[in-house]
C-alpha cells in the first residue's frame, strides 16, 4: 500500500501540491504501525521511504522530522566528504 501511496503523491506533487499535505497524517499514523510486527527488511524499506521523501522535499522540514521519529529513524542528514576530487 505503502507504494502505491508514494507513487501517488510523488507523481502529483507539483499538480496537486495539497494532495501531500492532506495524506501526511495517514503516513503519520500508518507508517509507525506498518513498522510494527514486520520484518527488517520491510522496516528498511519504510525508512528509506521517508529518507526519500525529505531529500525530495514532499513534506514541510518539520513534518519530514516528524515522521523520521515517528519511524525511529534518525533525521540529521549524513555528511558527504567534500574531499572527493
């Protein structure tokens, strides 16, 4: 469901912007209860879902926070070396 819900909204945020902010509190509250009994891999998959979605900036910052924690996720951003040549 979980995909479905993300192909969505990320195909119809510029279209229809109020479209993500209206499903936020049904990931909120479903997201945190999918983690729930399921197994590590399925669990990774959700958190990579948020990640994904605060990299594209689909939610408010706060309610990308929001629901990192809600996930038990961490929500500070990994640095990358800026010593790469």
């Amino acid at each position: 469901m979980l995909y479905v819900a993300n192909e969505l909204v990320q195909s119809n945020r510029k279209k229809l912007p109020n479209l993500v902010s209206e499903f936020f509190p049904a990931f909120l509250e479903t997201m945190p209860l999918a983690m729930r009994g399921a197994d590590e891999k399925t669990q990774k998959s959700i958190r990579r879902l948020a990640t994904v979605w605060e990299e594209r900036q689909l939610f408010t910052a706060a309610n990308a926070a929001r629901l990192k924690r809600a996930l038990g996720t961490n929500t500070k951003k990994k640095k990358k070396n800026a010593n790469i040549h």
